[in-house]
C-alpha cells in the first residue's frame, strides 16, 4: 500500500498532538477561577504553580531534545505524549498547591518533547524549501488548541466538573498513540507506504551533503554552542518567548482581574487571539515558501518573515497600552500581536535544521526552547509584582524585547545555511 503525501499525514499528526498539549495546559489556567475558589487558593498559589510548571518544561526541552535524537521521532513522541496525557489526567486528583505542582512538573517535563520532536521529525520529512510550511502547520496546532481550549474547557467545566475536565482530556492524547504508530512506521528513506516521486522530492530537498539521514553521532551541546548561528536561535528565542506565553499563561487571570470574567466569559473571549495566531502560523510559512520559489534564498526569505513579524508584534503590543480599553478591543489587539509572533517564529524554529544535520537538530531545538523557557520563568515571576495596578508594564517590557530578538538573528546569523562543521 502507498499513500500519496504521507508527508501531510505526518504533520497533520504532530499538529493534533499540539492541538491536545495547549489544550491540557491550557485547562488549569481556564479552570482557575472555579478552581482557586474550591480549595482556597490566591494567585500567588497560581504564580508558584504556573513557574513550577516552566521549570519542568525548560528542563524538559533539554532532556527531550537529546531523547529524540537518540531514540527517534516515533517512540519519542510515544512517551512524551503518553506521560503529558496521564500528568494531564492526574490533575483531577488535585488537593492543593504541592499536589497540583507535582502534577505540572510531569505534564511541563513531558509536554516539552513536542517542540524537538516536532522540528526533528520537520527536517526528517520535508525538503529545505517547505520545511516553514511544516513547522506552520504544526505551531498552527498550538494556536489551534488555544482556541478550541476555552470554549471546551469551559462547556466540560460547567456540565462535569473540573475534575471529570481533566480525565476527559488526559484521556485523548493516550487515543493518538495508536494512528501516530501505524503512520509513522519508518523514516522516509525506509517507509513501506511513500510513494517514490515523494522519497525522491524529500531525499533530493535537503542541503547539498544532506541527501542522506544521518545516523552518526551528533555534536555535543558544547560544540553547538561555539558556532555563533546557534546562539542567534537562542537569544532571539530568549527575547520572543515571553510574548507568547505572556498570553497563554496569564490572559484568563487578566481577565478575571480586569473584567471581572468568570470561567464562561473566560471561554467566551480568550479563544479569540489565537485564531490570529494560527493564521499567522500558516502565513509565516506559506509566504516563505513562495519567496525560495520565487528565486529568493532561504536566508532572505526568513530573515523578511522574521522583520515582518517582529513589526506586527511591536507595534500591537503598544496599542495594547494605547487602544485596548475593552475586552473586545483588547482580545483583536492581541491576534494581531499572536498573528505576528506565530509569522516569525516558525521560521526561527526550523532554524536548527537549517543550519545542522541528523542528530544535532533535536539537541539544539531544545536548547532553544529551553532558554526561551526561562526568560518566561523571570517574566511569571515579576508579573505578579509589576501588575498590581496594572499590566501596563508588562507589555512595555515584551514590547521592547521584540527589536532584541529579531536583532539576534540578523546580527549572530550572516547567513541562515548549513554551518562548516569545525575538525573536532
């Protein structure tokens, strides 16, 4: 049997498990207010739980990145999901703040593999020139589950309970191991269902000196970081991050604070954004795709889907400071700020396959995540304290951290290509 675009149907896969990871870490954030007022817990309790839960996940990108590239993108992605899936369940158990803590720490530390999975099995399945299309379509699932998150959330909350919420969406990353295992059998070179044409357009896709996979060791974490392309993913990584997670971890307290909003009105408006943001996942990819086929190289490609989208972050996040006096202007100003981070970050993501090979991707993907991840840590940190009277400052802050980021890559990274791998 041969399926035509296996390739989609591998992707497809790894966005429906994104779809299932923000919906189960999205859940405690939706639930919170109901919650929160159930076993008597403040939002410095919320505080403590949501940077338990980064902690876990910076460390999780590390070790994930490393697994994935020694066991594969198959069985990584079984044991990531399968552990993320029963933390997300376990979460129905929860009695107070060190309980539900340690349930975080197991959905952060397993729910970070999808990220270097992701980018790995990216670079395993896609040619060079389609690979931002890949990565859109999987951040297209972050966003995607951002916004059937609050509404589902919300309607399970109010009909079962947060606990029986928490079983039920524990329950669906489990059911996704079995088509994952019967899809993804082998890697392209090896697969009994490829068609050929497809193999070939794959194989032939990659960088000159890459048409094979590389099954040798990879480099070292201390090798990676002595080329300075590798800290431009990282310090723009370290930038950006913040934005997104700014969103997706606090807007629901936001706007409880705010707005007075209970876990209804919750469901009703946070969804809102991240339909700009899955837009602006697929965009990001598309346009850069059709630049490479237009003739530009793919360092010029990137690098303009990078400065378009650092654009729209910057100047949405100060008219969040000047124009959102309302929570419908508020939730639209933020797509747009989400549309332009989802534009630019997928080609920063696919990044590591641009410039390394085999098995060094995975590793320096979650070296990546792993830094944004604890400029995220300082930012949950500091939110409770500067947003007293208001959030102001917090945007002020992620806003002048977007210049930094798309400034790192321009300035680390000459040219966005294959690195000359130094004689060890």
């Amino acid at each position: 049997m041969k399926v035509k675009g296996l390739r989609w149907w591998i992707i497809g896969l790894i966005a429906l498990a994104t779809i299932i990871n923000y919906i189960d870490r999205s859940a405690l954030a939706i639930m919170w207010p109901g919650i929160s007022e159930e076993l008597g817990m403040s939002e410095s309790d919320y505080a403590i739980i949501l940077n338990v839960f980064m902690v876990a996940y910076a460390l999780g990108q590390s070790v994930s990145g490393k697994m994935y590239d020694k066991v594969g993108t198959k069985l990584g992605y079984v044991i990531s999901i399968f552990v993320w899936s029963l933390a997300s369940l376990m979460h129905a158990f929860g009695r107070g703040v060190m309980s539900i803590s340690f349930f975080r720490i197991l959905l952060g530390v397993s729910e970070a593999g999808n990220w270097p999975g992701a980018v790995k099995s990216n670079a395993e399945w896609f040619p060079v020139k389609d690979r931002a299309i890949g990565q859109g379509i999987f951040n297209a699932g972050a966003s995607l589950g951002s916004v059937v998150a609050p509404p589902l959330i919300a309607f399970l909350y109010l009909g079962f309970g947060w606990r029986t919420t928490f079983i039920i969406i524990g329950s669906a990353g489990i059911l996704w191991i079995i088509p994952w295992i019967v899809f993804n059998k082998k890697r392209p070179k090896d697969h009994p269902w490829i068609t050929q044409k497809e193999k070939k357009y794959i194989i032939s896709g990659r960088h000159l000196g890459r048409h094979k996979d590389q099954e040798g060791k990879g480099l070292g974490i201390l090798q990676i970081l002595s080329y300075k392309e590798s800290w431009a993913i990282l310090a723009s990584r370290f930038f950006l991050e913040p934005i997104w997670w700014l969103f997706v971890g606090w807007m629901p307290i936001y706007l409880q604070n705010t707005y007075g909003f209970n876990v209804k009105e919750i469901g009703m408006f946070a969804w809102v954004p991240f339909v700009g943001a899955a837009v602006g996942s697929i965009s990001g990819g598309v346009l850069t795709e059709r630049w490479v086929a237009m003739g530009q190289s793919v360092d010029k490609a990137r690098k303009r889907t990078i400065w378009m989208g650092g654009l729209l972050m910057f100047l949405g996040l100060v008219s969040t400071i000047l124009f959102a006096d309302g929570p419908t202007k508020f939730v639209i100003i933020v797509a747009v700020v989400l549309f332009g981070f989802q534009f630019a970050i997928s080609n920063i993501q696919t990044m590591p396959s641009d410039l390394f090979s085999g098995k060094s991707v995975g590793t320096l993907a979650g070296l990546g995540g792993t830094v944004g991840v604890l400029s995220v840590i300082i930012m949950n940190f500091l939110i409770p304290i500067i947003t007293k009277t208001s959030y102001t400052p917090a945007f002020v802050i992620i806003a002048a951290f977007v210049p930094l980021g798309v400034f790192a890559v321009f300035k680390l990274c000459k040219e966005i290509g294959p690195v000359e791998i130094k004689n060890q």
